[in-house]
C-alpha cells in the first residue's frame, strides 16, 4: 500500500472530488441500512463545512483519498451486513486487494474515473474481540 499525501497540497482536488461523490452514491444505495453506517474520517469536515465559502484566509480541510464507513454493531448482529454487501454488489463495488493480489475484507472499491476505496470500520463486538482484527462477516 502506498503511503497518502503529508500535505494539504498534495492532496488531488480531483481525487478528493471524487470521493465525496462515491459517499453520496454510496449513501443511495443503503435503502433501509443508512441508519446503521455513518461517515467518518477525512471527508467529514467537507460534509460539515461548505469549503469553497470558507472566510478570506482560511484554509482549506486537507482532504482525504478514500471514504470511511463505521458500522452499527445491529449491521452484524442481525447478519444486515449480507444484505450491504448485495446491495454494494448491485451497484459496481467489490472488495479491493492489497499489494500482493489477495482480497481485503475491511476495503471495497469502485472504479470510476479513478478507483476509491471504501474502508469498512466497526467496534469490537463480540467478547473477547479487540480493535484490530478481522473476522469474516460475509
């Protein structure tokens, strides 16, 4: 995996662009699921705050290069998670792959103009689990 921009900078507008029009994509394609899943990370503060009216002076949110999800724990409990994954399917994302061509199952992608990655986060739900790990959910 290659490391991200260290600055604002160097972040691709375009990129950035990009993802947030796959969050919005994404975000038609839950139906009954939106309630469970929530943006985080960086593409949080451009969803907040409009950053082309920003003040005279002020800087610009860096930005981010892929698109955040956390889950409601109710998403696995309940096995919705399958129900994600088709409706995902449906609409042109699959799993992504790392470096070495295995598939990762926390990262989806979308192809478009360019690829953005979706990464899948949840807490810990069972006892005994810790940040950190996987476990298969499909």
């Amino acid at each position: 995996m290659t490391d991200g921009p260290t600055t604002a900078s160097s972040y691709n507008r375009e990129q950035i662009a990009l993802v947030h029009a796959t969050c919005l994509y994404f975000a038609t394609k839950l139906g009954d699921i939106i309630d469970e899943v929530v943006v985080i990370g960086g593409l949080v503060p451009s969803l907040l705050i409009k950053q082309d009216d920003l003040p005279a002076g002020t800087e610009i949110h860096a930005g981010t290069m892929d698109l955040d999800i956390g889950f409601d724990l109710a998403l696995l409990d309940e096995g919705r998670y399958r129900t994600l994954t088709e409706r995902l399917r449906g609409a042109g994302f699959e799993p992504d792959v790392n470096d070495e061509g295995n598939p990762t199952r926390q990262r989806w992608k979308i192809e478009q103009q360019e690829k953005v990655t979706v990464d899948f986060l949840i807490q810990p739900s069972r006892l005994g689990d810790r940040g950190g790990n996987l476990r298969d959910i499909e």
